[in-house]
C-alpha cells in the first residue's frame, strides 16, 4: 500500500543540515532544482490503494538509484554510507537520526517496480521541461548520431557456446547417475557450426540414454539442460553469437572493429541537452530511426526546425520526410544511393561506420571488392561478400537473396 503523508521537518537535529551541508552541494542543489514526485505519479498504479503495510515512498528509492548511478555503488554499500552522510539524507528525504531501509528493499525495486516503465523518456522528458522553465534550451537545432554500448558479458561463437551446455548436461547427468560417467562418450564437439549442432544434438540423444531409468521415475530431471541446449541452438541458427544477455548482438564501429552490445541512437540540441534516445541491438543501422528520434525530442518538448546528422542519415526516405518537417543536413555515403536503397528492399542494411552490408539476420559481410568495366566510361560494380560458415547455419538460408546467387556470399 502507497500512503504518502507530508510532515514538516521537526527534527531537533534538522539544522545539522545546514550548518554541515554547504549550499552548493551537488546532491542539496539537485534537489532544490527537481521536483521527484514525478516519479511517484508514475508509478502509483504499481502499489496496491488500501491494503496491506504502508509502502517506502517510491521518491526515496528513486533518489537512492540516482546516486548509485552517481557514485557507482552496490545496493548495500550505498545504503550503508546513507546511514552517515548527511549530504545524502538530506537529499533523501531523511532527518539526520532517521534510519534508512534494507539494501533488499533498493534491489527490489529497481528489479520489480520499475519493469515495463519507459524510465529513459520519462527522465528525458523531465530534463527537457526543467531546461525550458529555466530559459536554458535557445536552439532548434538537433543533432542526431549513435553510440555504442558493450554487454557485460561475454560474447561466446557457437563452439564456445555449445561445448558450455554440453559440460552443463554431463554435469547434470553425472550427478544424477554417477555410474554413467563411463559410458557417456568423451566431449568431442567441432569447430564448424553445422558440424557442432549436428553433434550436440546426437551427443544429448546419448546422455539420455544412459539416463533412461532415471528420466522414466524422474521425469524432466534434465529438462533444464536439454532445454538450455536448444535455446543455444536456436540461438546461433538465429544470429550466430549467443551471451548471457539475451538481447545484445554483435555491432561494427569500423571494418575491423566489433562490438558485442547495443547501439543508442541519441538526439541532442546545442546546449548539449539530450531530447530522445532510442536503443537498439548492436547490429541495427540508424537511418531509419530518424523520424522516431525527432518525435520523440518533440514530444519531450523540444523545437526542431533543422537535423544535423551523418552519412547514416542521407537515405532518400529520411529527406523525404524532411521536406515539409524540417531541414536536414547530412553527408552522403560513400556508396552510391540508388545502391543502398536496393540493399534496403532486399532486406540488407549499410553501415557506414564500416562501409559494408549488414544482411537481414544480423551479419556483417566480410570483403567488400569494388570493379569497373573496360568500357572508356566504365561503369562501377561493388560486391559484398558474407562469412560461408555463419550463412549454413543461418535460418533465413533458404530465403535469404544472398544464398540465392550463384556465389552464396555475394550481393552485388
């Protein structure tokens, strides 16, 4: 239950406050500058109205998550220093002799209360209003560009992967039976992904065999396992790389250079106030995020009369959209034009941080090879050319343009 009751600061020890937390402290001067019960509006219709024990005010524990972002704090660290620093009660709500709540009761609202809240706009929108009301925001200009950011798991290749759930399984398996561990055969998964997802599903066929009896009084004792295994597998026939963090893909920022992670597409006006972001997985281009990104800084109450973008944005539907919205300006890529839109009708995206095609499960090509006729005004002819070994697991193979053409690995 959510029952907010006002009080007056009563505290004999109320004016420590002031005698011991300067006047321009950043977290005193934050919280005269925001009003928070912005996010207790939010989030009223998460606690039940009338029943139950009254519920932490969802503005205190949203304070603490803004300093666990400022500080770089475990939960239990951060409200461990909030019992002793007054700068940080005072920012809390708190009086100087209050106590402070559970490090459990932090985790579980930035776990459970939180899910299915658009927090980034909503932060957005309320940064955009607060520099409106203070006269800051002048311009109407926005700049619009992509950022990376790398999970913070590893990104494993399918033999990693899958020789990972294997062990699982036999581990599952041998504790189970101990007596099967010498009759399961010796982990030999291969190097090549449609050899290795050929062998995985053999090899679990195996260790449920050795596990019969115990499956047959048992059922379901290695569903875990098994299941994990199949994930994995349709994981890599999905987009080749699998991680911990189910949503992250693996990115380019160069032709070299990759990434395993997402990809922030971040509008921004001259007074370096950000107005929109817009996050995708690593792999996606940013073209055709543009009019989402420019809604969205409107909607968040910013004035957008020109777009200032790079060579990602230069595509023939952005200027369309342009033409009666707004002004853009753009470099254009390196490939032709008329080439990058017939990329896009097929299905395949242009990265232009590494100048190469992105086909539509995910995959950056490999080469890129560019040849002229000998005709005296030889026209130009570009190919792009994909990884073999990831296209023969891939499940759009038989779909897919690429695999289609005579070279499985070209798009001309």
């Amino acid at each position: 239950m959510l029952k907010i009751e006002d009080r007056l600061p009563m505290s004999p020890y109320y004016e420590l406050y002031d005698m011991l937390v300067p006047r321009d402290n950043k977290y005193r001067r934050f919280d005269e500058l925001v009003d928070f019960t912005f996010v207790r509006d939010k989030l009223i219709g998460k606690y039940c109205p009338d029943n139950g024990r009254n519920a932490i005010d969802p503005v205190i524990l949203f304070k603490y998550l803004v300093i666990k972002m400022e500080e770089d704090l475990s939960d239990m660290d951060l409200v461990e220093r909030s019992r002793t620093d007054l700068s940080l009660k005072r920012f809390l709500g708190y009086m100087p002799e209050d106590s402070v709540i559970d490090p459990s009761t932090l985790t579980r609202f930035r776990r459970e209360r939180l899910k299915d809240v658009e927090l980034l706009n909503l932060l957005l929108s309320k940064t955009v209003a607060i520099a409106v009301a203070k006269g800051i925001l002048k311009s109407k200009t926005l700049i619009v560009d992509g950022t990376h950011t790398s999970t913070k798991y590893r990104i494993l290749s399918p033999y990693e992967a899958l020789c990972k759930r294997c062990k699982e399984l036999v581990k599952r398996a041998t504790e189970l039976k101990p007596s099967a561990a010498d009759d399961i055969p010796e982990l030999e998964v291969p190097q090549k992904p449609e050899e290795a997802i050929s062998y995985c599903k053999g090899f679990a066929s195996k260790v449920r065999e050795q596990l019969s009896d115990i499956e047959a009084a048992l059922p379901g004792v290695l569903d875990k396992q098994l299941n994990n295994l199949n994930e994995t597998i349709d994981d890599i026939e999905d987009h080749y790389y699998t991680s911990e963090d189910r949503d992250a893909r693996v990115g380019h920022k160069t032709r070299r250079d990759s990434f395993g992670g997402y990809k922030t597409i971040i509008g921004m006006l001259d007074e370096r106030i950000v107005t929109s972001a817009v996050v995708l997985s690593g792999e996606k281009g940013e073209g055709q995020y543009l009019e989402e990104v420019v809604e969205q800084s409107r909607q968040n109450g910013a004035y957008v009369e020109c777009v200032i973008g790079d060579a990602a944005y230069s595509g023939k539907d952005n200027y369309t959209l342009a033409k009666d919205n707004f002004e853009l300006v753009s470099k254009h890529p390196s490939l032709p034009q008329r080439m990058i839109e017939k990329f896009h009708q097929d299905g395949f995206e242009y990265n232009k941080d590494s100048d190469m095609v992105v086909c539509p499960a995910g995959h950056q090509a490999i080469e890129k090879k560019v040849t002229y006729t000998k005709k005296e005004n030889g026209s130009q002819k570009t190919a792009f050319y994909f990884d073999k070994k990831i296209c023969t697991v891939c499940k759009l193979k038989d779909t897919c343009i690429a695999m289609q053409r005579q070279d499985p690995r070209t798009i001309n």
